[in-house]
C-alpha cells in the first residue's frame, strides 16, 4: 500500500469536510488573482455554504445576507479583506485535537500555530514573500499534529505516539493542502518542516521558524510568559537567519503580549 498518497487523500477529504474556512482560502486567493472578478463570483463564493457564511458575517460584524455580504466585500472591503476575515476565521476552528494524544490541548496549539504565523508574517520582507504566505506557512507549520490525530480518528493509523509518523503527517499534510489548493510555496514549507535544514528549500525560512517555534514550545513547558530559555536557540539556525537571539526574542515577546485569542487581526 502507497501510504503517502493515501494519506493524502485522506486527509484532503477530512479538511474539507471539517473545516470549510480551510478549503475557502484557495478560492479567495483564485479569485483575488482574477482581472475582473464581479458580483456573481463574489455571491458564488458566499452563498455556497451557508453555515460558514455565518461564521463570516457574524466576525465581521455585519448582519447582511449573502447578496448584501458580496457587495459589502466587493464594492466596499475588497476581496483580501475577505481572505483575512477567512483565515481568522479558520484560526478558531482547525486547531482542535479530538483525542488529546499529543499531551497538549487545542487552545495551546492554536496559540502557538498564531503567534508563530505573525512571527513570519513579521519577516517576510526578509523571507521575499508575500505576507499571507508567510503567515500560512507559520500558521500551517505544525499541522502535522492536527493531521495526526484526524487520521488516528478515522483509524487510518493506529497507535498514539506522533513521533513514529511526524514525517509521514508533513508529507500528508503538505500534499492534502495542496489537494485543496494551497500554493506550493505553502506545502513546501511544511513538507521541510521535518527535513536537515540544509536539505530544504528554504533555509532562512525554515530556520526562523524553527527558532520561533522552539521558544514557543519552551514557554508553553515551562508555564512560564518569559523567554528565559532563549540562549539554547541552536547556533546553526541563529547563523542561517542572519539576526541577533534579542532581535528574534523581542519580536516573539511583543507578539505572545498581542495575541488576544489570535481572533483581533491576522
């Protein structure tokens, strides 16, 4: 059996069917990149499912229906206010982790899969990407535990313990996302999230990320809102980013301060 694809698959059908502001987001970016993109394509978008048009309005703080939300959007907001709106919205719905196998909660991993997004959002002028592309690819960055626990769930794989199968949940992760749409520069990332940081394809990337996510993982261990572990940073990831430990340490500090549940802004 082709584990890899059929992990794939799999998983690709679970995230659309669980979280309809996840496979959203290719749809908007498509239709931002549109030359004319009008009404009927905006209404099209919106009106398909009512459920998560609600959850739309309702964070938006509008009380229209689907044709008044369209043009609110188009006319007025424009379509990569919609995409924030939809990746905020994804925010508080794709974190979860039904079976509780990873020794953390829904609500740390989506505090730390946020700040860590901002964190590289925060650099992606360094990073020569666009800011929602670095966002997603902090934000997607540590999936893998997400995809886990949905494919244990389904019984596509047995046992509980995440490190046997942390390489197979990127690639999975990675080609599921691309399934649904995501850009590459997206999927890459995440499938290098678990490779020799030389062997990827994008080192500086995935160095800041690494260093922001270890700081993340040891305030979350310690219980503790400092980052007084910072001077254990591995010198090889500080060396590939080209910035200082206090330059990296005070913009996560900031960040962890102006979270607020990750639902105040991208």
């Amino acid at each position: 059996m082709n584990l890899i694809a059929t992990g794939d698959e799999v998983l690709s059908t679970i995230l659309q069917e669980d979280y309809s502001s996840l496979a959203l987001l290719p749809r908007v970016e498509k239709l931002i990149n549109k030359e004319d993109p009008t009404l009927e394509d905006v209404l099209n978008l919106c009106s398909e499912n009512q459920s998560l048009l609600d959850k739309l309005t309702r964070r938006a703080g509008f009380n229209q229906d689907s044709e008044g939300f369209a043009k609110e959007i188009l006319f007025k907001k424009g379509l990569s206010f919609l995409k924030s709106l939809a990746i905020r919205t994804m925010n508080q719905e794709v974190f979860q982790l039904p079976l509780g196998l990873l020794g953390i909660n829904g609500t740390i991993l989506k505090k730390r899969s946020v700040i860590l997004a901002r964190f590289t959002k925060h650099y992606y002028d360094l990073l020569d990407l666009s800011a929602d592309d670095a966002y997603l690819c902090g934000l997607f960055f540590n999936f893998g535990h997400v995809s886990f626990e949905k494919l244990v769930q389904v019984q596509f794989l047995s046992g509980d313990n995440f490190d046997d199968y942390r390489n197979d949940c990127a690639k999975w992760t990675a080609g599921a996302l691309a399934d649904i749409g995501f850009d590459h520069v997206i999927t890459s990332f995440i499938e290098d999230s678990v490779q020799d940081l030389f062997s990827t394809s994008f080192p500086l990337g995935q160095a800041l990320a690494r260093i922001g996510n270890g700081l993340l993982i040891n305030v979350e261990e310690s219980s503790s809102s400092s980052f007084r572990g910072s001077s254990g940073i591995d010198r090889n990831l500080l060396d590939a980013t080209g910035l200082t430990t206090r330059e990296i340490v005070n913009v996560l500090k900031d960040l962890t301060r102006d979270y607020k549940g990750g639902t105040n802004h991208q």
